[in-house]
C-alpha cells in the first residue's frame, strides 16, 4: 500500500504539517496512554473514585468532597505533568536535532540549571512571589543559553563542542547554586531545595496557568518550524541554499526550546532527564531516523505522568518530588545511553 500523506499550508514552506499514517500510528497510541493514565490519576488516592464519580466530579456533579477533590486538587497536577512534560519532551526534540547528538539535551548542556539559577536568586534575595520566580527562572535559562551560544562560537556554534561548552556551565552553575543555599536564610534554603528537587505537589490553577499557556504557544510556535529545523538536520548549506538562513533559523529554534525548559522550570523546578529520553523513545517508536517534536512532546508528557504516579503512590502515604523519580529512572538510561554512544553495549 502506498504510504499516504497530508500536507497543509504553504507550498515553500514556512508552515507545514506532514502527516504520515506510518507516523501517526505511535502518536494516537501515546495519547491514548495519555489519556488512561489520566484517568488513572485522577482515580487514585486516599479517597479513590469510581470512572463515574469522577466523571460526574469533572462536570461539577456529585458530591462536593469529589468535586473539590477532582477539580481542585488532581485534575491541575495532571493537565500541568502533562503539559510540563509535552515542553520537555518537545525542547529535547528541537536541541537533539539541531546539535545531531542524543546527548544534546537541554538538561545535559545545562539550560534547565540556569533556570534553576535564576528562580535561586529570586528567592535568595527578594523572596518573591510565584510569578517573580518564574521570572527568574526565565530569564536565567535565556542567559544560560546564551553564555553557552557566546563561548561555543566558532563560525557558528553547533555540535559536540557546544555540549561540551553546556556541561561546563552548567558545571559552575551548580556551584553557584550550591553556594547561593548556603549563604541563603534557612527558610529560603529550605524552600529553594523543595522546589529544585523538581516537584507537582501542591500545584494549583493559579501557580501553573501562566506557565502553561506560555508552554502551549512556544509549542506551537515550534511546530511552525519544523520544516525549518528538517533543513537544518541536512546541514547548513543545504539550508542555506535552500532559502533558508541556517544560523538565524538554529537561534530561533533554540530560542523556543530555552522558552520551553525554562517555563516548564517556572512551574515544577528542575526535572531531569524527560527531554533526554522522550525524543529516543519516540524516535525509536516511530522508527525514523529523525524525531518527531509532536510525537516526542507526547512521550514526553507521558512519561512525567507515569512518574509522578509513581512519586505519589510508590511509597504511600509518604510522596516524592517527581524529579527524584526521573532522576533515578534517567541516570539509568543515560548510563546506557553513553555505552551504547561509545561502543560499550550494543544497540
């Protein structure tokens, strides 16, 4: 059977949606896991509800315990792991393939722990407002990134040598970060390391949404791109004598996947390792040699739900910050990740 495909929008271009069935296939799958997970989550817990208690809570029915339970307290800790997942996966898609490395991740090169820099000094200094520390965080991974961008160039910054680069500040980061908890009052300390463990618990309408909607319009900023970042993955002169200015495309899309890992910071602190993993699962789903940032934003959000069930459930009734969880499942999955990099295992 012939493959088939969709195409929308502009014939150059600039914005174009390739489906393929072969494709599309791993995409449903993943938000049909999405979707059971939810539910699953939604369910579970010290007071656990029936699928129909539930759906009855979702739609401000039944009794006021389950609404408030559904409403107020499930359903935003799993639209943000979904969302805040989606980011991650979908910025590890964009840094994978514009530096051609599956080590080129932003929490490898180090973008997430300038976040964490940032959201630090807020709170070190000012003691702000959840808005203020989103701010920061913000603003420090753009200045993460771009100190990265500076001390990499070389006719142009891409490759192994701005991974290299990343690790490095990300390196003396951490150390600023260490020195800024122990100079910080013991209140601050103790709030700052909570939030840097990367964490959903006592997420909320009001603490997420910004930070949600900032998510969902750099992904679909992205998505706009992706033929652009297809150029890009051919080389620069390919794109560039395909009309299309390789350096000014690279920092925009980088740019976008800052905005990414860097909101998603804002909103649950550091969590490491989804935009490592979820564009090589997804890639090896879909069994192309490039990833899909749609279907790696899904993997993604997938995976920070699964972790954030088991955070809350595992050890029962105590809960783990979710970063610790994609901690110890991602230091795993980088070991194998460097050994099958440089021959040690097989693939």
């Amino acid at each position: 059977m012939k493959a088939m495909a969709l195409r929308l929008g502009h014939p150059d271009g600039r914005f174009n949606l390739l489906i393929k069935p072969g494709r599309l296939w791993p995409a449903l799958l993943l938000m049909a896991a999405c979707a059971a997970l939810a539910l699953l989550s939604l369910r579970a817990g010290a007071l656990h509800l029936s699928v129909e208690q539930v759906w009855a809570a979702l739609q401000g029915q039944g009794s006021r315990l389950n609404v408030a339970v559904v409403q107020q307290w499930r359903l935003p800790r799993v639209a943000m792991a979904l969302i805040i997942g989606a980011a991650l996966g979908m910025s590890g898609a964009i840094f994978q393939s514009l530096l051609r490395n599956p080590l080129g991740s932003p929490d490898v090169v180090g973008f997430n722990t300038g976040a964490y820099t940032g959201a630090l000094l807020v709170i070190t200094t000012i003691g702000g407002s959840h808005f203020q520390i989103a701010g920061g965080a913000l603003a420090g991974g753009l200045a993460s990134a771009a100190l990265v961008y500076l001390l990499a160039w070389r006719r142009g910054a891409h490759g192994l040598r701005l991974i290299i680069v990343g690790i490095a500040v990300s390196a003396m980061l951490s150390a600023l970060n260490s020195w800024l908890l122990i100079n910080a009052s013991l209140e601050s300390a103790m709030s700052a390391a909570i939030w840097g463990a990367g964490t959903l618990n006592g997420i909320t309408w009001s603490k997420g949404l910004p930070s949600a909607l900032f998510c969902l319009l750099a992904m679909l900023a992205a998505l706009t791109l992706k033929p652009r970042m297809r150029l890009l993955e051919m080389g620069d002169d390919s794109a560039n004598a395909l009309g299309v200015p390789a350096e000014r495309a690279r920092l925009t899309l980088m740019g976008l996947g800052v905005a990414l890992i860097a909101s998603a910071t804002a909103a649950a602190g550091p969590i490491a390792f989804i935009a490592l993993a979820a564009p090589q699962i997804a890639q090896r789903l879909q069994r192309a040699r490039a990833t899909s940032p749609l279907t790696a934003a899904w993997t993604g959000a997938l995976l920070l739900l699964a972790a954030d069930y088991a955070a809350q459930h595992l050890f029962y009734p105590r809960q783990l910050p979710v970063g610790v969880v994609t901690i110890c499942i991602g230091g795993l999955y980088l070991l194998w990740l460097l050994l099958r990099q440089t021959g040690g295992a097989k693939p």
